[in-house]
C-alpha cells in the first residue's frame, strides 16, 4: 500500500538529480528526475529527453520506490503517467508506466 511522503527525511536517499533510461519498444526513454526538500515535504521534477512531463501531480512512497504520477505530453498528446524511482546508493532502478498499465517499462540510472 502507497502513501504519500509527508517528510523529506522519510526520502533523503533520493534527494538530487537522476538519470534514468527505461526501455521502451521503440528505443530507450530517458528522464532527469530532480528530488529536493519543499518546506520538509519531498518534491520532484520530471524532464524528458523528447517528451514534456507536466508537473508532478502526486508522489507516494512503497517498499518499491517512490512513485511520481504526472501527465506526459507526446507530440500534443497528454497521456498519463507514472515514474518509481528507487535508489541503491549512487544507482538506482525504476519503472515507467503510462497509460495505467498499458505500456510499462524497466529502467535503471544513475545520481548525477
């Protein structure tokens, strides 16, 4: 069961910038996932190497990671989203999922 991160130092594990690649059928995806501290309440920013990513709408944490629901924008289409990311020191694993399950993707990355 998810529930949203209230604290900043419930995540500090995942507090700078990432960079993600997840595999895509059509080649790999790659995002810059920036978590920082927003009055001691986790926030994220969502950047994509082809894609917009709106703001972040929701971040909730799970044993797999925190997940950051967000709307992508694909060539005018808005297609929702969700990003876990979930660190292991300097590396970290995640998962894309669009469209609720629709289309998901592996990744892995790395602390910039």
């Amino acid at each position: 069961m998810s529930k949203p991160i209230v604290a900043t130092a419930d995540a500090a594990a995942y507090i700078g910038s990432w960079a993600l690649t997840f595999d895509g059928p059509m080649g790999p995806i790659d995002f810059v996932v920036t978590f920082s501290d927003n009055g001691g309440k986790l926030a994220a920013k969502i950047e994509g190497t082809g894609f917009g990513a709106g703001p972040i709408k929701t971040i909730t944490k799970a044993a797999d990671g925190v997940t950051m629901a967000f709307d992508l924008d694909a060539a005018g289409m808005v297609i929702p989203s969700k990003l876990t990311v979930n660190p292991d020191g300097a590396n970290a694993k995640g998962n894309l999922d669009i469209m609720d399950g629709m289309f998901s993707a592996p990744g892995s990355g790395k602390k910039k």
